[in-house]
C-alpha cells in the first residue's frame, strides 16, 4: 500500500466518524443504501452505505463488487477538492467534472436523488478554517 492510498483510507475513515456526528447528513441520507465507487488514478475504493451511513470502506479493485456510481478522479484533483478552501472547479463534484478533472459513471439518476447528501459527505474531509475575529 502506498503513502497515497493510505491517505485516501484515512480520509475515508475520518468521513465516516464525522458523518456518524452530523444528524442532518443522517437524516438526509436516511434512505441511501448503496456501494459508491470511488477510483483515484486507477485505486479503487467502494463505499457502503446503510441509511445514510459508511458502514464499510472496502479497497479495490473488484470485479465482484456491485456499485451503483461510480466518481472518478485523480489524487490531485481530489487534494484540491478536500483543501478548506477550493479553487474554482475544485469546490464541488460536477466542477471536478466540468473541468476535465473527474468524471461520474454509472446510475446518474441515483446519484442526482441523493446529491445533496452526497456533495455534503465527500465535502466532511475538508480540514475546517478559523476566522479570524
């Protein structure tokens, strides 16, 4: 395993506790039981959620493992996403695609009914800022 795949399952993990910590996510994703895949420059890693939480994070790949969309990107692409603050195109998922950087495949339509909850899940890793008063 490399440094950057354990960055990713660490990452991954931290989104888990913090999603199991923030009840409107879970009342969102409140009817959201399916695997999500989520392929960084060729890693894959699957998702499982359970009404709304992570209940597994599962490294790739597997050919065995149903999913039902997938998000594809590169590592860097997805370290700009998760800065506190991300550039233009960086700051949402459709802005990774628009700007050539990721990609979505698979059952669109699931994807579109749980968006909200999704952005909002993938947005938890982002290291939070401090305001200066």
């Amino acid at each position: 395993m490399t440094t950057w795949e354990a960055q990713v399952i660490d990452t991954f993990t931290h989104i888990q506790t913090r999603l199991d910590g923030a009840p409107h996510l879970l009342r969102l994703g409140r009817l959201f039981s399916e695997t999500v895949l989520i392929d960084v420059e060729g890693d894959e890693y699957y998702l499982t959620f359970e009404k709304g939480r992570i209940t597994s994070i599962v490294e790739g790949p597997s050919r065995k493992t149903p999913w039902r969309f997938a998000l594809r990107t590169d590592g860097e692409a997805l370290a700009q996403f998760w800065k506190a603050r991300p550039a233009p195109g960086f700051h949402d998922i459709f802005g990774l695609v628009k700007i050539g950087r990721g990609r979505i495949d698979g059952d669109i339509l699931s994807l579109v009914k749980n968006l909200r909850f999704f952005k909002e899940v993938m947005g938890l890793a982002r290291a939070s800022e401090e305001v200066a008063a």
